[in-house]
C-alpha cells in the first residue's frame, strides 16, 4: 500500500464521532470542576473525575492519531 499522507475511508469516517466525544469529554471536566466550586464537601472527588475524563480524552486522541484518523494536535 502506497502512503499517501492521506487518512484511508474508515479513518475519515471516524473523525467526527471522535472530535464529539473528545469535545464533551472537556465539557464534562469543565462541567464537574464549576460544580466543585458550589460543592466543597465533593470538590476533591469531582476534581478527580474531571482529571480523569480529561486523560481519557487524551488517551483516545493519541490511539486515534497513532491509527491516522485524526491529525496532530
């Protein structure tokens, strides 16, 4: 297979779905950290979720970079 520097049909198809889920990812950690600041008795642990959507957020953008479906950031 000759590379083109293009991402191959099954990649492109993936862009999206992937750019939505990363986005609400974010949200969701930006979300669950102004929550924290009306919760204090629950902001340690909605801090931590938030952390933890935002590494997997980066975790599936790096898998999907490494398959060429979505470019460097």
């Amino acid at each position: 297979m000759i590379d083109t520097g293009q991402p191959n049909a099954a990649a492109v198809e993936l862009i999206r779905p992937v750019q939505n889920t990363d986005a609400f990812l974010k949200m969701a950690a930006i979300e669950l950290r102004q929550i924290a600041e009306l919760a204090p008795d629950i902001a340690a642990e909605l801090r931590h979720m938030a952390n933890q959507l935002e590494a997997e957020s980066a975790s599936r953008l790096t898998f999907y970079q490494r398959c060429g479906a979505v470019g460097s950031a």
